[in-house]
C-alpha cells in the first residue's frame, strides 16, 4: 500500500520550500522505503532550489540521510527491514568498465529507485540526488543504503551521505594522505574541514588551512589544522611553500571550486605530491597555466567524486572510528532542525554560519 508522509518540495524555480503530502509506493524490486531520522542540508540542495541543477521542478530536497529501513522489494538481499542505514547517492552497476575495474567510484551507470514518489494529485517527484530525505519517509534503490552500526546517533550518520564523505574522501582515498605527509587544505567550509579531518585520521603531520574568512580558520584549527593561512592577507603558495621546507605540501586539497583556488592549488604542490580537486567549478570558467610549468612538475592532478568513496567500505569503517572517540564526526552538527526550518537554513548556511544544519525527524 502506498502511503503518504510530509516532505519538502522546492516547487520551482527561486521560490520557497514547502511542506507537502508526498506519496510514497510500496518498494519494487531492487528497492527499499526507509524511514528518515536525519537529513542534512546541502549546497546542492539550494542549486535545485535555484534551478541550478537542472528543470525538472517540483523536487523533493534532502540527500545527506540516515535512517530504518522499512520495507524491501522482491531480490533485495542486502539489505532487510530494521536495518539502521546510511543514503548514499551512487549506487553503482556492478558491470561497467570502471566497475570491473575495481574503481567503482568511476561508474558510469549509477542508478535510483524506478517508481516515482508523487504529490497527492499525482504530481511527480524529482528526489534530489536519487534520494529526496526531506521526508518522512523515502523511497530509493536498495544499493543506495549502507548499513552502519545502530550506536552512532542518525544526525551524525547522516553527513556520510555527501559533503563530509566527500571532504574525508578527498584525503584518505583520492590523495591518498599518508603518515607523516604535508597537507594544505585550501577552502575550509564542511568539505574542507572535513578533508582536514580526514588528513588528521591519516597520520598527517603538518595540516595547513588556508581561508579567507579567520572564523573558518578557528574551525579548521578544531578539526586537526596545525597552520593556518589566510589568504587575503598572505600569498597562500609562498605559505605553504615556506611551511614545507620550500617543497610544497605532499598533499593539496582545493574545496572551494573557483580559478584562483584551483591555480594556487596548482603551484602549492611539492613536484612530487598530489593535487585532489573537491571543489566544484561552474561551467564558465577556466585558468591557464603555461605548459612548461605543466610539464615540469611531476606529481599528479586528480579529482574527487564523491571522495572517491566505497560506501560498503568506507561508511561503517567512518562510523566505527567515530563511535570509539578517533574521528570526530558530530563536530560537524551545527544545529538540528525541524523538517518546516529548511527554509531558514538554506539562509544561515548561505551566510556561511553553519558547518551542517540536520533536519532532524
Ligand atoms: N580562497 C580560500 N578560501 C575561500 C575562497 C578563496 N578564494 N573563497 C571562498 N573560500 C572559502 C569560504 O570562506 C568557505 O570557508 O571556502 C569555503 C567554502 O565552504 P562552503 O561554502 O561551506 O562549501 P563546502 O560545503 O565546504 O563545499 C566546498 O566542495 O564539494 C564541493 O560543491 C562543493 O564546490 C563546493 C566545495
Ligand atoms: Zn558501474
Ligand atoms: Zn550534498
């Protein structure tokens, strides 16, 4: 039986969120309905407000999730009901090219649930991300959710969903941080602090945060940065430059997505080290370098895509070292929220007040 819960929409282009009666079917084959405990909320989920992302209004907001599995359809084995499970919004296809390669995180076949969720008057849903947890309920493809130890409190278990998962990624599986390595982390919102994280996880020995705004930089300090740069005030490459030795870091890691970032990023790097892009650009724009620095620095550019992250892999080992006191993760829950305050902190978070606000059900 289908069933109908609250959720909220964005209804179109630039205009308010709402809370609306969203129908809910019974899961099909390869799908699950899970119960919502936590949602965060994302930068992505403004662009869909925005109609950055793209048309294809009314979406139901929400993919940074953790909750109960209620129900599964035919052929999922994976998961069962009861399961307490992190949303994740690549569930991969298991037989492309990348897939057997064993770089799943390259897949290019990711898939959803295959049945809509609608409005009341049969209205259909676009989720955000595949996933749509501004809900109290939700329907998604089974090889979206991750089971995690029932311990960790849903609010925290959430930010695995998107942004921290990603800044961690960044760090441990992209750039591969080692024990001992430089790290400079260029832009210090929720991803980057979560990248700084991440590098600290990994035994790194000298964490450079670099910002515009000195607020940031406290934050940063909180989550394992062992310098700090602001680069309004300081040239961020003679920075870092100076704080390794002359080299440049082991490891940068741009979170911000703009030209100037990605060029410092460029130039930060020992000749031999890792940049890993996180941050992500707008289509307009470009840098240019002169291809003999291109050609003469060694080393290796790379992006992240979702932290390169194995959810299966990657989200219970998290939760695990969360729970035993090694990996702060509830350091990134600024606020809780009611399901009706999405509006509100779509404008602290525009304001850059919060590192996460959790929707919390
Ligand atoms: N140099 C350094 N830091 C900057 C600059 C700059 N020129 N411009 C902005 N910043 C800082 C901001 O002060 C802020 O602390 O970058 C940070 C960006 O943080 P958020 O806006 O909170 O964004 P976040 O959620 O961390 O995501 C960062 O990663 O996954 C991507 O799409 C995401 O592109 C975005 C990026
Ligand atoms: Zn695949
Ligand atoms: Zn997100």
């Amino acid at each position: 039986m289908a069933q109908e819960v609250r959720g909220v929409i964005a209804p179109g282009k630039d205009e308010p969120v709402r809370i609306e009666t969203i129908v809910v079917p019974d899961p099909g084959p390869g799908e699950a309905v899970v119960r919502v405990q936590a949602c965060g909320v994302c930068h992505t989920d403004l662009h869909y407000k925005q109609g950055g992302i793209n048309d294809d209004f009314p979406f139901l907001l929400g993919h940074e999730a953790a909750g109960v599995v209620e129900s599964v359809g035919d052929d999922v084995t994976d998961v069962a009901p009861g399961d307490f499970v992190i949303l994740n919004w690549r569930a991969v296809c298991g037989t492309c090219r990348a897939c057997l390669r064993g770089r799943p995180w390259y897949c290019f076949d990711t898939h959803n649930a295959k049945q809509k969720m609608t409005l009341t008057d049969g209205t259909e849903l676009s989720p955000a991300l595949g996933i749509g947890a501004f809900a109290e309920k939700t329907l998604v493809a089974a090889g979206q959710c991750t089971k995690v130890d029932p311990a960790v409190a849903p609010e925290v278990a959430g930010l695995l969903g998107c942004g921290v998962m990603a800044g961690i990624g960044a760090a441990i599986n992209t750039g591969n941080v080692g024990r001992g390595d430089s790290v400079a982390v260029i832009g210090c919102g929720g991803v980057g602090d979560a990248a700084i994280a991440g590098s600290r996880l990994a035994g790194a020995a000298k964490i450079i945060a670099v910002d515009i705004d000195d607020r940031k930089l406290d934050t940063a300090r909180s989550m394992g940065a062992t310098h700090t740069v602001n680069s309004r005030q300081t040239d961020p490459v003679e920075a870092i430059r100076e704080l390794t030795g002359g080299f440049g870091a082991d490891v940068v890691i741009e979170a911000v997505g703009r030209p100037e970032t990605y060029q410092q990023a460029f130039y930060a790097r020992d000749l031999a080290g890792t940049v890993v892009l996180v941050g992500v650009p707008t289509p307009e724009m470009k840098i240019e370098l002169p291809l003999l620095d291109v050609f003469g620095r060694g080393g290796s550019l790379k992006s992240s895509w979702y932290g390169d992250c194995l959810p299966s892999r990657d989200f219970p080992m998290l939760i695990d070292l969360h729970l035993q006191g090694r990996l702060d993760l509830g350091a990134f829950v600024t606020e809780t929220i009611a399901l009706d305050e999405v509006e509100k902190a779509f404008e602290r978070m525009h304001r850059g007040d919060v590192l996460r606000s959790v929707v919390v059900l």
